[in-house]
C-alpha cells in the first residue's frame, strides 16, 4: 500500500475509537498509514490491548520514541523486501524470539 494522501493516518483517533476495546492492531504494509500519536494514547487508555509494528512513520523510529516504552507494543525492523538470508541475519540480532524463530526456519 503505497503512502499517499488518502492512506496517510488511515488509522487515527476516529479509527481507532470505533474498534471494538481490547482490539490488536498490527502494521507491516507502510509507515505513516497509522497515526502513531493516535495510537500511543490508545494504548494508554486501554482501548488497544497491544500493536505489532515494522514500519514507522520516522525510520529508524528514535531511540526514546513512546512506542518504545510500551509494554503491549511489539517492535521489529522491516524484513519485507529483503532477501532470505539478509531476513535471517537481521533477525538474529533482534530481540525478539518470535522473529529470530521465523526467519530462521
């Protein structure tokens, strides 16, 4: 999904709020299609349970960026276009055991 001016914060505040409460939210298509602030206070109040991202409307997402903080937020980097062993061996420097399984099987 390319990112253009009806994509961009496709998921915003309004969005979110007609999710049913508890909803997970993943994105791995484009960076800038979820509103991240919206987000972030989402997941603050509850209504979020938890969101997957590999894509980020800054890349590299900042060190001390808020999603980083969160604790229902799961962060990779973007493995999408990668050839197989360049997926490999970015996932085996990432934290995540779920990811370094993936790539490597």
């Amino acid at each position: 999904m390319p990112l253009t001016e009806q994509t961009r914060y496709m998921i915003d505040e309004a969005a979110l709020a007609k999710t049913k409460k508890g909803v997970r939210l993943f994105n791995c298509a484009r960076g800038g299609i979820i509103k991240e602030t919206a987000l972030i206070e989402a997941i603050k109040q509850g209504h979020v349970a938890a969101a997957g991202l590999d894509v980020y409307e800054d890349e590299p997402l900042p060190a001390d960026h808020e999603l980083r903080k969160l604790p229902t937020v799961v962060l990779t980097p973007h493995l999408g276009p990668r050839p197989r062993r360049r997926r490999k061996a970015s996932a085996l420097k990432s934290p995540s055991p779920l990811l370094t399984r993936c790539a490597v099987e």
